[in-house]
C-alpha cells in the first residue's frame, strides 16, 4: 500500500480543529449583555451582582491592566432546545494558548452561587442538563482583565506589572456570550480523534498504528461535514475497536490527579490570586459533580484561608468535596515555599501551620510534601520531612536541569544528618499535563525505575495561573484507562501511589544531598529587599517568640498566640517560591517590602513589651542580647545592666601608605588607599587570610543578561567580562566611642554609587562590611571577592539546621554546573587548622573559584550582591540598598555558626530596673533554635536544639524556671510525642542531657506544672 499517513493525519487535524470543534456548540442563540466596569479594586461578589449595569455589545473592547468588569447574561431558553443540554458559551476574548495567563472570569447565578470559572480553555457554563424550553437565565459574571506579562516574545520589559504604572487602554475584546446546545456526540468524537491522533504519532510503523489510521479514514468517510451533529454517532462506530483494544499487560501506570498549580503570586498580584483559587475551585467542584471517578489534589493551606476569607460560598462547595474524598489537600504546607533561602524554623512553621490548618478544617493530615516547582531543594529538608511526620516527597522542576540528567524518578532522599524520605520525580517532565499522546509516551518511555517499578503520577490540568483540569482531559483519562499502545491512566490519590511504589522497590536508588536546579540560580540574589525584609522578620519572630515566652513564664506577661501566628503566617506568605526568589512582578515586590515593614514593627512592639515585663519598670538602660552566642558588649542570651558590660580596649588604627591598619587582639587588618583588604592575620596563629598578592572586599561588576528567564537566571557566560570596581572618591577612618575601627570608603561606577564602613570591634575576629549602594545599573551583577589563602577541598554553607559541604573543584559536569550556589548566614573555607568564613546579614548566593600556582591554591569566594534584570519588574533593586557582611579570620564550623547567628541577631538596649538570666540555657554540642509556648496553647514550653558541625556529641538543656515547668520529652516538629523519638537520656540538676547526631534536629516540650 502507499504510505498515506500525512494525507490521513492532516486530514483528520483539519477536520477537527474546523469542523468538528466548533460543532460542540454550533446551535446557539446570543445572550443579552450589559457590563459595569469598576473604576479601581475588586468588589465582594454580593457588591458586585447589585452594581448599576449598561447595555454591552459583544465585540467592544473592556478591561483595561487589572481591571475588574462585571457582565450580566440574561436570555430565555429556546422552546426548540428542549430535551438537551444547554451551556452558557462566554468567550472573554480569549487566547487558548494561555490559560490562567490572561483575562479569566468567575460565573455567579442571581442569588450569588457561584457556578465555575471561565478561561482560554474552559469557556463554558452549564444552564440546564435537560431543557424544557422557555427557561429564565440570568448569570453574572466577574471578569479581571490582567494583562498577559509573558508573551510570545516573553521576556520583554513592561510597566504593566503593578497597577501604579499600568496603561488604562482597555486590552480584550469579547467574541461570545451565548446559549448554546451541547452536542455530547460531537464532543465525545472529538475526543475520540484527538486521543487516537496523538496517540498514533508515538507508535511505530506496525499493525497498531496502521489500524489506528484506517479507522480514523473510515470515521472521516462516515462523517457529513455539512451535518456533524447527526453523523457524529456513525463516525464514532467507526473507531469503536481501536478505542477498545486493551493495553499491554506490561504498559506504564499513570497515576493522575487533577491539578491546576497556581502560583500564589508571581505574574499577578496576591489579591489577583484569591480570585484565581476561587475560579479555579468552582470549576474544580463542578467537574468532581459532573464525574463518577475524578479526583483533584490542591496543596497550600494559604490558598484555602484565602477562599475560606474571602469567597466561602465557594469554600463551602471544597469542603464538601474534601469530605466526598474527591477534592484532596496536599503538601502539608502553609504555601509551596521556596526551600533554599527559609530558615530552618521557617521549614518548620511552613509544616505546622500548614498540617494545623488541614487537621482542624478537614480532619485531615496529608502524608507528603507536594513541592512541583520551587527552584531547587536544600539536603536539610528530608530530616524537617520525617520529623514532621511525612512519608512522601514529589517534585518535577529538577527536570528543567540545564546540563545533567536526573538520574531517577522514584528513589530515596538523604539528607545532611542521614534521614531519607522516598520521592517521586514524574517522569512526563510536567505539572500541567493534559494527558497528550506525547506526554502519556514521555511517561513511560523516561521512566528510569522501569526495571522493577510500574508507574508515574501526572498531574493534570492547566497552572500556574490556574484553571485546573478540563472535561477534555477527563475524557482523555477514560479512554486512556486501558487503551493498546498506551501508558493506562488512572485517577489516584497520591498517597496510593506512592504505597504501591514502595512495595515495587524494595531497595530504591538513593541520592545523597541537596537537589540542585541547574537553573534560575539568580533566585538567590535578584530583588534583596524581599530577601532582607524575610530575613529580619525570621529572626524578629524567633526574637519576639524567646522573649514572649520568657516573659509568660516569670511575670504573666500574656503570650500574643494569635498574633504570633497571622505574622508567621505573612511571613510563610512572602517564601512562595516566586515572591522570595524575587521572580514576580513589581506590584507583588512592592507589596512584600511594605508587609514586612509591617511586620517587624508588630514583632518590634510585642518584643519591646515583653522585655519591659521582664525588665521591670526603671530607668536604667539595660542590655539585651537574643542570640545564644556572647558578642560584645552584651550576655549569653539574657539581659544586663549597661553599667555591667566591661568596656573593651579600643582598637588602634594606624595609617600605612594612604591606607590603614587596624588592630585588635586578635586579627590585624590592613586596608589599602583604595578601600581594598590586602591582608588580615590571625594574631593566635599568625595566618594571613588573605592570598598574597591579592586583594579583598573587591567590589566586581559583571554584565549579566541571560538566555532567558531574566529575573531568574544567570548563565555561566556572565563571568567572560568583569569590571573591577577600585577607584575611590574618598577613604576616612576613626575610632568610634565603643572603641572600633571604623573606615569609610566611597566609589562611584556607571550611575551608581557605593558607600563601605569597613568596622573591626574590639574583641572580634569578623571585619565587618557595612554597605549603602544606590544602585541604578542596567542588566548588571555585582560581587564582591575575597580570595582566601586557604586550600580548601570544600565550601562549607550553612543551610536549615546544618551546613552543606560542596567541592572547590569542577572534574565533573555536575560539578561545574554549580557556579552560584547558596548559603545562609555564613560560608566557610578551611584546611586543618585554619578556616575562613564569610557572614552576612541578608546574602544568599556565593560562587567559588580554586586557583594554583605552583603549588600554592588560592581559593575565592564571592558574595553576590545585586541584580538588574528588566523582566518581569523593569525597576528590579533600583535605588538604596543596604548589606552587612564580613570575614571571620581564623575560625571553624561552630565560631562560623556563631558569627553568623550574631550579625543577624544583634544586641538592644531597653529602658527597665534590672536585667534578667535567659529562661532557656543550653551546653555540649548542640546550638538553641527557638524558644516558645506550644502550639495547642497547653502553656507547655517547647525547646528546639540542633547540632551545627556535623559531628556526633551530647547535648544539655537547662530550664530556668523548674517549679513552672515539669521535665521534658522529646517531639516531632509538630510538638507532639512520639515513642520513636530517642528522647532525653537523664535529668540531672535541672540539665536535660542527651546525645545528637551530625546535624540532628531535637525539639523537647516541658509540661506546664
């Protein structure tokens, strides 16, 4: 026979997309329209069904950037529908090609019950099943014009991503507002030919697919183009067979769950997206009632807060669906974090707040972390996962990798301390699948556990911006359950899934270590006062939670419970991996910088009267110290009088060829008439940490303008041109009244200036950097180098409740793909003896380079410091911004651990009568993570303990207040007991002893007496 495939295929596509399509809803009849466009932000829905409405006509344009129009449908149904189903067709002006990324609407009935959402690739609405003729209809619907950011030429700069500066031209024009029939006929073959289609285009040249094409021939033959809707049925006979032919005993299992991923902010404001979670919801609870077997699966506590607050006619209709079984809360998480930059209690509260909001909505407590896109995942996350009572880990992003492949899709996570959580990568390389035919075959084909393992979970629907599963991809599902030539799919929990996947393999690959993304590694720099702004406020809440608690326990100072919690949980808010990683709008930036000022002045207020509780009321000024680390002038995590901080040998500053020295009794400094650090000494050791012949604090200025994903990436090439920055427009230096060198270094580059204090405090191994930049660059990277004279075979950087270990070197792909990495609050380099550390304030990305000459290894570490990409804010980190660094000349893990807790945790002062012992004192080999009254507000205390170094020890806890407190017994992250947990091996004097592992997280809760 002759090879007719294209003249097959391309006739079928034809006929579908031309004529069978828009034969769905070819009957039809318009619809009555008027509009009420409203001048600024949205309305409640009650507000809005009782607005003044003008007539419309469809094909007028509406909508300008971030508008709100409300549009009221009103018609009769015709008496000649009668007996059929009858839909509502709403076409906003709609481009298909971006669901969730554009106009979309919520549909409401005149008594305010919401129906479903409309989008590109949902336009309908469901009237009647079953017609009489004759029937009233009114709907409503609630339309937001947000303009389309991300085109297709994406990646352009727009002012149209914040509301101050969007344009007022109006961006949509309807096409649509109709009743309309629904030919179930038509729509079924429709499926049928597009499942058959794709499907035929991954087989081979072989009998299937052959009788797979003959069929689609022989049900175009039947089909009347003129008449669709009354050869549908005979058409569809036609493929009857193909469609029924049963899957290889062998074929993939594909474990779908409806999906709609909706970023919870990123092109489009927070507000926007309560209303894309209540859109995408009521679609998703109508679609559940429509079906006998869909399921779908939401994560992020957040988003249910959201629609419960704001739209709980909605809410009502999800819990519903939840206790149905059918609508499936996921992730266990406050919102889909980022899980790089968070602290350590973040990750925990992330847990908490989230299992607490599941537990007492649903009665429910989802098994595990549904992470699908956050931008890479720290080794510290497998312990936070079991401690917290997860079984399972899913993610997909780590396919998006640059250079190395995945090596698997179901296997065993470890962690930095050894714990191991069993995790799923899909093997479709997607979270919004819509079951194509290429997707299914990329499912089954990728599968790296095909050996010994069966299947794959496919989340199904359209994301991002939302709109979730279709009927489409319902009715793509049913014939793909057990169809030959194809994976078989299957709606599923997850959880089920994932039990079936651990009896299959009963000895899972295992990778070791963090899970880098080998791209979008500018997350780690781009928008800084988002990160510093989440950094502040960590530790603020940490802060304000000791000193509540301390104060609760000694005086009946009140513990603020509520409010601590709406401030984590804003804090939560702002670590969604598109917020913190500084990747959304300017609307979604601006709006974060402005929370957390909130923010730390509630935390500043419930720290301030907490500690004059504890202080009593005086006028002495005493001094307060949060951390649980000594740095100067101040206690070990308590509070004294001023007058009880011994005074400090001031520093000496000498001046040295246009430069100076800087001296204390322990490091000495000198800095160069241009501002540069040529050398700093380890006085104990005699060690100069900076290479010789090199120069520190060398500000660098990179050109920096990706391939893609501006706000996101940098890309290796970045390093080809480098300006350094070492012209000076003045260099001061002075001792300050608390005895420290102070020198002052100014520069001016482009169209920006820079402003350094270099500071050596008396008593103190860190030369400390503190920055002011008004930075006004364009598409530029600025660093700051430190090349130390240290051979080290690792970095060390602190992560969650631990640090991470990373080669200098680049043997081998995986390697050199790591050219920006992440950090906490320090990096460390170190050879036995001596080590280096760099700390910081509010920095999170570093690179390293290892250099040699003869013999001797020079290893450079850089701080970056700011971006300036144009997409998606054009104004990215424009402006004043501030940063606080330093080096630790002479140090280890712990010093570098303690520094870095220092410069993040400064002293205060407070006006009171005395100062006061911390409640809480720990000892041995483990460092004190937080302080704070339970969560079911029992008053019982919680400790939380980890160990810093990655080395076994032992570990004490000492309570100060042993009649108000009973002896303690060790708790999951979620401050419940668990008789797995080793718990604490004795008590005595009061100490709580115990032994820890590298690494290891401990929380113990002390009963309230």
């Amino acid at each position: 026979m002759h090879d007719d495939i294209p003249l097959t295929t391309g006739r079928a596509r034809r006929v579908l997309d031309e004529r069978i399509l828009p034969a769905v809803h070819a009957v039809a009849t318009p619809l009555d329209t008027a509009w009420h466009e409203l001048p600024g932000e949205p309305v409640a829905p009650a507000s809005g069904l009782e607005l003044a409405f003008e007539p419309y006509e469809v094909g007028t344009p509406w909508g300008a950037a971030w508008g709100t129009t409300w549009f009221r449908l009103t018609g009769t149904v015709p008496t000649e529908y009668a007996g059929q189903r009858v839909e509502a067709v709403i076409d906003l002006g709609f481009d298909k090609n971006m669901p969730g990324f554009q106009c979309e609407g919520l549909v409401y009935r005149a008594d305010g019950t919401p129906v479903k959402s409309i989008n590109p690739r949902n336009q309908w609405v469901l009237v009647t099943e079953s017609a009489e003729g004759g029937e009233s209809v009114e709907l409503f619907v609630e339309a937001a014009s947000n303009p389309v950011l991300l085109d297709y030429h994406p990646f352009l700069p727009t002012q149209e991503g914040d509301v101050q500066t969007s344009s007022s031209k109006r961006l949509y024009t309807s096409r649509r507002m109709d009743l309309a029939v629904f030919a179930s006929e038509v729509h079924e073959l429709s499926l049928d030919l597009e499942v058959l289609l794709e499907l035929q285009a991954q087989l081979p040249d072989g009998p299937r697919r052959m009788r797979i094409l003959q069929a689609l021939d022989d049900a175009l033959d039947r089909l009347d183009l003129q008449r669709i809707a009354a050869t549908a049925p005979d058409a569809r006979a036609a493929l009857v067979d193909v469609l029924a032919a049963p899957a290889e005993a062998s074929a993939h299992t594909i474990s779908a769950i409806g999906h709609a991923h909706i970023d919870s902010a990123w092109l489009w404001p927070v507000r926007e997206t309560i209303r894309k979670v209540a859109r995408t919801t009521s679609t998703m609870t109508e679609l559940i009632d429509q079906t006998d077997d869909f399921l779908y699966g939401m994560s992020s506590a957040q988003q249910y807060a959201w629609i419960k607050e704001h739209r709980p006619e909605v809410y009502a209709k999800v819990q519903d669906a939840v206790a149905a079984g059918r609508f499936l809360p996921l992730g266990g998480m406050w919102v889909e974090s980022d899980t790089v930059m968070p602290t350590g209690e973040s990750i925990v509260r992330q847990f908490s707040q989230g299992q607490r909001f599941f537990e007492r909505e649903f009665g429910i407590r989802p098994k595990g972390v549904w992470l699908p896109d956050s931008f890479g995942y720290s080794p510290a996350l497998p312990q936070l996962m079991r401690r917290a009572g997860f079984e399972w880990f899913f993610t997909q992003k780590i396919s998006w990798n640059q250079v190395n492949k995945f090596p698997h899709h179901t296997f065993l996570w470890e962690g930095i301390d050894g714990s191991r959580v069993f995790s799923h990568f899909p093997s479709m390389d997607t979270y919004n699948s819509r079951l194509s035919g290429e997707e299914v075959a990329k499912a089954s084909r990728q599968f790296r556990e095909n050996r010994l393992a069966t299947g794959s979970i496919a989340p199904v629907g359209w994301g991002d911006g939302g709109g979730g599963t279709t009927r489409e991809m319902t009715g793509t599902a049913a014939r793909l359950a057990d169809l030959e030539g194809s994976a078989k799919v299957r709606w599923e929990h997850p959880d089920a899934f994932f039990d079936r996947a651990r009896s299959e393999l009963e000895h899972p690959p295992v990778w070791v270590g963090e899970l880098y993304l080998e791209l979008h590694r500018a997350t780690l720099t781009s928008q800084h006062q988002t990160k510093q702004g989440n950094r502040r406020c960590e530790q603020l809440l940490i802060e304000a939670e000791l000193w509540a608690t301390t104060a609760a326990a000694r005086t009946g100072f009140v513990y603020p419970y509520d409010e601590l919690d709406a401030l984590w949980q804003q804090v939560l808010l702002q670590q969604f991996h598109d917020i913190l990683p500084g990747t959304s709008i300017a609307w979604v930036h601006r709006e974060a910088v402005a929370e957390y000022a909130e923010t730390a002045a509630a935390l500043t207020a419930i720290i301030e009267d907490a500690l004059s509780a504890l202080a009593g009321p005086g006028t002495a000024t005493v001094v307060v110290n949060p951390a649980p680390f000594l740095q100067a002038g101040a206690p070990a995590q308590g509070a004294v009088p001023a007058t009880d901080v011994p005074e400090a040998t001031a520093v000496s500053l000498e001046e040295q060829d246009g430069g100076f020295v800087l001296t204390n009794d322990l490091v000495r400094v000198v800095v160069t008439a241009e501002g540069l650090v040529t050398s700093a000494v380890d006085l104990t050791t005699g060690r100069d940490a900076i290479a010789p012949g090199r120069a520190a604090n060398l500000l660098q200025l990179h050109q920096d303008f990706p391939n893609m994903w501006d706000a996101w990436d940098v890309d290796r090439y970045y390093r080809n041109r480098v300006e350094d920055l070492v012209a000076v427009d003045s260099l001061e230096a002075s001792v300050d009244d608390a005895g420290a060198a102070r020198v002052v270094v100014s520069r001016s580059f482009g169209d920006s200036t820079v402003t350094q204090e270099i500071v050596l405090a008396p008593d103190s191994r860190t030369l400390e950097f503190d920055q002011t930049t008004d930075w006004h660059e364009t598409e530029k990277f600025l660093k700051v180098a430190f090349p130390l004279d240290v051979r080290a075979e690792h970095t060390i950087a602190e992560t969650q409740f631990g640090a991470q270990k990373r080669v200098t070197h680049t043997n081998t792909s995986w390697e050199a793909a790591k050219f920006e990495t992440s950090m906490h609050r320090y990096v460390l380099v170190e050879e036995p003896g001596f080590g280096v550390a760099l700390v910081n304030s509010s920095i999170h990305g570093f690179d390293t380079t290892r250099d040699a000459e003869d013999g001797h290894v020079t290893t450079t570490v850089r701080l970056s410091l700011l971006r300036a990409p144009r997409f998606p804010d054009p104004e990215t980190d424009q402006g004043l911004q501030t940063h606080r660094y330093g080096v630790v000349v002479g140090t280890d893990q712990l010093g570098a651990t303690a520094a870095g807790v220092v410069m993040n945790a400064s002293a205060r002062t407070v006006t009171g009568a005395h100062g006061f012992d911390p409640l809480v004192q720990v000892s041995g080999d483990v460092v004190l993570s937080s302080v704070k009254l339970a969560d079911d507000r029992s008053g019982d205390l919680v400790v939380r303990v980890y160990e810093p170094s990655g080395r076994r020890g032992t570990g004490g806890i000492a309570v100060a207040e042993p009649g108000v407190f009973g002896d303690p017994v060790e708790v999951t992250l979620l401050e419940e007991v668990d008789d797995s947990l080793p718990g604490v091996a004795a008590v005595t004097d009061g100490v709580a002893a115990f032994p820890v592992d590298a690494y290891e997280v401990r929380t113990f809760r002390y009963p309230r007496a």
